[in-house]
C-alpha cells in the first residue's frame, strides 16, 4: 500500500493527527496543525449545528494562511462526529453545501452497525467520494464489523488509555495496534479488498510514543490530550492548568460515566465512558454521595469559572488520557506537531 501520507499530500510522515474533542478542537487549531504537516480533525461531535460556522472560519484562516500541498479538491482538514448523537441529515447537508469538502471524516461510536453503515455511505455520497472515512474502534469485533459495513479508508485504533470517550472493554496499544492490524489485513486478504490505513490514538503525547506505535504496525498517530495544551486549544484556563498539574495518569485519571451524568452528556451506547481526571466529583460519587447533592455542587463549581478546577476543590469535568503526566507545557499546536515527528528536540532530564 501507497505510504498514507500520499492521500494527504500536504502531509509529511508519519502523520499525526489533531483527534477532534468536542467543543475544543476549534479552527485556529486544525489549522495549525495542518499547516505543520499534520491532519486537524474539526469536533462536530453530537452537535452539528456549529459545524457550518466553523468550517467558514477555517476557509477564511485558510484564505489568509494557504496550506502548501493542499489539494484543490478537498479542504486539508478532517471533520470528527459522534455518531450516535449527531444528526445524519445536518452533516450531510454541511458538507454537500461546501466547495470543498473535507479531506477526511472521522466517526466515532455508533449505536449499531447499520448506523455506522449509513453515516459512511452519507457521507462519501454527500461528498462525491472526495472524503475518506475514518473509524475510531478500540476492539478487534468494532474493527471487523466496520470493515462489513463501511469499508474504513483508515481506522484509528483507540487503545484504552485515550483520553475522552472510548471502550471500558479496550487494551493497552501496545497489544491492541497487531492483534487488531493482523486481524483487519487477514479479513482484507480473505475477501480481496484493499487494506485500510492504521492511526493510533491513546496515550501518546511525544515522539516516544510516535515512533512506539509505529512500530507497533501504526501508520501514524492521533492526540487528544497533548493538544489539551496546544496555545490554540479552545479551553478554560482552569481546564487546562489541570491537565499540566496532573501526573501520574493510571492513577491520576479514570474512565467512568460519573461525568456524563453530571454534565448531562448522556446517551452514550452501551460500553462507553469517559477518561478524565479524577477530582471531587467523582470521588464523592465513590464515596456513596448521592446524585442530586453531587450535582448541586457540580453546578456551584460550573458557576465558579476556573476555580471548579481549582487545586484540591476541582469538581469539573477534565477529559484527559493517562498522558497527562507528559503534558508539561502549552506550547503552539503546530510546534507541538513538529515535536511529535522529532522534528523539534525536547530537553529531558
Ligand atoms: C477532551 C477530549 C475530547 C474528546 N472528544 C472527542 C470527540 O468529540 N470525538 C471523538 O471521536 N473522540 C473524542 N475524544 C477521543 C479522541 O478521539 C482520542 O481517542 C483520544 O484523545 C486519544 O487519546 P489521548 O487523549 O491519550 O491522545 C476526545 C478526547 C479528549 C481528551
């Protein structure tokens, strides 16, 4: 197979991809990272209402600041949705009414396979075939069944340390990215289609974790929680300076539902929760609090801006991977692209 930079041509190996979070990953951000070299992916995520404004706004970044390489037939960017909750008719209706349509659209849980069939043939048939479709799984029997149903240009292979949403039922990368590419390629083989690309995303926040995962048989990589600290994050000062505090990440954070149901995110197919840092919430949901006293003070801490992530009184929300004790600095997204392909040398004791 052709190197998957060759599909994005304004790319430079081994790709690295800016993982869409919702809410977070803005224009300036997919931006910068696709000027580095890499793919930024806009968060539609269940919310496709925004998705028109912030496209605008990238095409007029792009205007101003044209990415070398960039195709004339695609926008050098990708679009991330969550499939379960956003809405099929608006998506495709966004893209169709663009004069370029993204380079790529990365869908992530689907309540069932046939959801997941008919966002993939929406989306290359609203975008006349121009869109590659991307599938983030975390299980080898994700991976098959969207092979079956959607024919994945690229998966990511989301091991269990993403931070975010994801599997509670996933393994590390380390096993997850060759069980899952050998499983995908024998499938590819056995029925004569072409073999997809591989993107890994969980736990990676610096050029070890890069050159590990391709190792592994990865193609390139995703980051969510490194670009938590990226200078064009869109992101709470408190939110952020959490994520830097942070460390130790097997300790320090936890995939649960407890934050959903305090933000009201809820909805999610069955087997899913979300990584973040654990804080009051959380432990007070542990200790038996009930849920309406929990969310009475998730709600004071909500109206407390910055100081609901405050050191030792944190109860907001802090999505974020066992990676946040590598997250030191914030730094410019495309510097942090560039530090990722080692491009940059980062001092370390
Ligand atoms: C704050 C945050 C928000 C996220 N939002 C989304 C999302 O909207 N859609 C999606 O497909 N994945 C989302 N993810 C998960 C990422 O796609 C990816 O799997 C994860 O960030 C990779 O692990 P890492 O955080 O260790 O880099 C999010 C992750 C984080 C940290």
């Amino acid at each position: 197979m052709a190197s998957i930079t060759a599909s994005y041509p304004w790319t430079t190996a081994p790709l690295i991809a800016g993982a869409p979070m919702r809410l977070i990953s803005g224009p300036s951000m997919v931006h910068a990272i696709s000027s580095a070299g890499g793919i930024g992916f806009l968060a539609a995520g269940t919310d496709v209402s925004t998705l028109p404004e912030n496209l605008s706004t990238f095409q007029s970044l792009l205007s101003a600041s044209p990415i070398p390489g960039a195709p004339s037939d695609v926008l050098p960017i990708g679009v991330g949705f969550i499939v379960w909750g956003a809405d099929l008719t608006l998506a495709t209706k966004a893209l169709s009414e663009l004069p370029l349509p993204p380079a790529a659209v990365w869908l992530f849980a689907p309540s069932s396979s046939s959801e997941l069939n008919s966002w993939a043939s929406g989306i290359r048939s609203a975008t006349k075939n121009k869109s590659k479709i991307w599938v983030q799984v975390s299980c080898i029997a994700d991976a098959i069944d969207a092979l079956k149903v959607a024919q994945p240009d690229v998966f990511i292979i989301q091991g269990a340390d993403a931070g975010g949403h994801g599997r509670y039922a996933s393994a590390g990368l380390i096993s997850l990215i060759p069980e899952l590419v050998d499983a995908v390629r024998l499938y590819c083989v056995t029925n004569g289609v072409g073999v997809p690309g591989f993107i890994a995303a969980g736990g990676i926040a610096d050029e070890r974790g890069v050159n590990a995962v391709l190792a592994l048989g990865a193609d390139g990589a995703a980051l969510g929680t490194r670009f938590l600290a990226a200078e064009e994050a869109v992101i709470r000062k408190g939110y952020q300076d959490a994520v830097l505090r942070a460390v130790d990440g097997g300790n320090s954070t936890v995939r649960t539902d407890v934050y959903d149901k305090l933000r009201g995110t809820v909805g999610w197919p069955e087997g899913y929760g979300g990584r973040g840092v654990v804080n009051l919430s959380y432990a007070d949901a542990l200790q038996g609090i009930s849920f309406e006293e929990n969310e009475k003070l998730y709600k004071l801490a909500e109206g407390a801006g910055d100081k609901g992530w405050e050191e030792g009184n944190a109860r907001m929300t802090t999505y974020a991977g066992t990676a946040v004790g590598l997250v030191k600095t914030v730094a410019k997204a495309g510097d942090i692209v560039k530090e990722l392909r080692g491009e940059i040398v980062v001092k370390r004791i």
